[in-house]
C-alpha cells in the first residue's frame, strides 16, 4: 500500500523533477578523474524515501534500503534545502490551488504548535509542555480555509508573539500582495500592544482573543490554523523531527528574516510559476505534502 496516494505524489515528483533539472543530469560527475564510479542515486528514489520519513517519521537509517544508503537521504535533503527546493514546490503548490480553486486571503490566523526534536539542533529549546525536553516550535500562517502559506520554525521555549512578525514576512513572497486590510486571527498569547502596532502597520485588521477572556476555539475564525497543526502532526516527520540544522528543516521553513513589505500594495500578484505539465486537481493539495 503506498504511503501518499499516487494522485498526490506523482505530480508532486514531476515539478520537483523540474526544478532539480534532473534530466539534464549526468550518469557520472564530468568532474572524476577515471569515469568508472558507481551510478549516481536516482533522485527519485532519494525523493520516495524522503516521502517514507515524512508520513511515519522513522530515522533515515531506519528506511534506507540496498539502493539508498542514510548518508545518501542526508546529504540530498541538505543540498535540496540549501537550494531553496522546498520553498519553490510549495510556492507552485499554493499558484496552483489559487489557480483552480483559490485561496482566501481575506482572513487569515497565524498560530503556534510545539513538537518533539530528541535529538535537539540549531532550532530546538527546552519543552515548557514536554518536562523541559528538546522540542521545536512551529508557527504558520495560513488561509481562512486552512492552506498553509508560510511555516517557521524556532526553538520550543520561544514566545509566539516575537514569531509573528517573521512569519508574516513570507507570506507576501509565497502569494504576492495580500488584499487591503486582511483580518487576522490570534489567540490570547499574541494580545500585547506591540503585537497590535505591529498589525497595524502592516495593514492587518487584528482579531485578537483578549487575555483573562474565556474565548472558545470557535470563535472568530481561527480554528482553521489549529486543524492544520493537527492534520501536520498527523505526519511522522513533522510532529518528531530528528534533523538537527536548521538548513535540512528548510524543506518547510525558512531562516528567519527581518525584512518585511507592506502588504497593502498596488503591485499585481506574481504570474503563476511555469507548470511542467498541467496541473491535475491533485496538485491543488500539494501545498499540505511539502
């Protein structure tokens, strides 16, 4: 039985295969002095096996196989991240489903989730939920229907509130320009007055839950972004992270910048990224699988 459904993986592989140019890859690196080295390892198969840690979360040596050594899924998964891969296949994803479907970015809701890092890293602190073991915070954003549009990742003990300004910064370089005056729904960690000048510069309209409130999960429309981080913990990879750079969890995030651009602009959104096929339904969820 396969771990993502063919639908989903396969388109999902064809712009991968696109952006890694692997066809005009050699059989062997012009660079070897005597041409008689072992076959380079498919991307592909490299690519499955990633998919294979993503859904059950289980170590690199533990799905490695005679022809995909753990070394091998490591260091491909560094240099993927380090070339920016990841971002690229998730901004094709969201131009996609904005083209068949579309996002709706009039309200969106930014939110926090801490997951286990074991082996600790570059972004992993100490638990305040975890009996202060190693864990990883991830903070997204996401639509009013619960489509990710940017995903960060600090260390667990980090405040949500300082993330929010990173988090925002990269929705804008994944869509374009945001509409004028998006709402935007956050719960009571976020309620400070740095955090509404912040908004309001942006040009954001806050929805934020006051603290000492009761205030269900229904209200507002925030929910969304919590369903989102149950259906990621859902995979393996994302709730147990074993990576411990900061560059091989850039598959998802990226580093955080404080650069950051005015949502309200004149500018249209970007021109959709060259398809290398046209895209079948399936890819309008691809974004969900990077």
């Amino acid at each position: 039985m396969p771990l993502l459904p063919s639908s989903l993986t396969e388109p999902a592989w064809v712009e991968f295969a696109a952006l890694l140019g692997v066809d005009e890859r050699p059989e062997f690196s012009p660079t070897h002095p005597w041409g008689c080295h072992r076959h380079r390892v498919p991307d592909r198969v490299v690519f499955e096996h990633v998919l294979a840690a993503l859904v059950h979360g289980s170590g690199y040596e533990r799905i490695a196989s005679p022809g995909c050594s753990d070394r091998t899924i490591r260091r491909r998964v560094t240099a993927w991240a380090e070339a920016g891969h990841g971002q690229a296949l998730l901004r094709i994803g969201l131009v996609a489903y904005d083209r068949m479907i579309g996002l709706d970015v009039d309200d969106l809701a930014v939110d926090g989730a801490i997951t286990k890092s074991p082996c600790g890293g570059e972004v992993s602190g100490r638990s305040p939920v975890d009996r202060g073991k190693q864990g990883t915070k991830r903070s997204v954003a996401a639509d009013r229907d619960g489509i990710p549009l940017h995903l960060l990742a600090a260390r667990a003990n980090d405040h949500d509130s300082p993330l929010l300004e990173p988090t925002l910064d990269g929705i804008c370089d994944m869509i374009g320009p945001l509409p004028d005056s998006p709402g935007m729904h956050l719960d009571r960690g976020y309620d400070s007055a740095k955090t509404r000048d912040l908004l309001e510069i942006l040009g954001y309209d806050p929805h934020i839950a006051a603290k000492g409130v009761p205030a269900p999960i229904q209200a507002g429309t925030r929910w969304p972004v919590e369903r989102l981080h149950s259906w990621m913990n859902g995979y393996g990879k994302l709730r147990r992270c074993t990576d411990q750079t900061e560059t091989d969890r850039a598959v998802l995030p990226e580093p955080r910048r404080r650069a950051h651009s005015h949502p309200q602009t004149d500018q249209p959104r970007p021109q959709p990224l060259p398809l290398a096929h046209h895209p079948p339904p399936a890819l309008t969820i691809i974004c969900r699988s990077v």
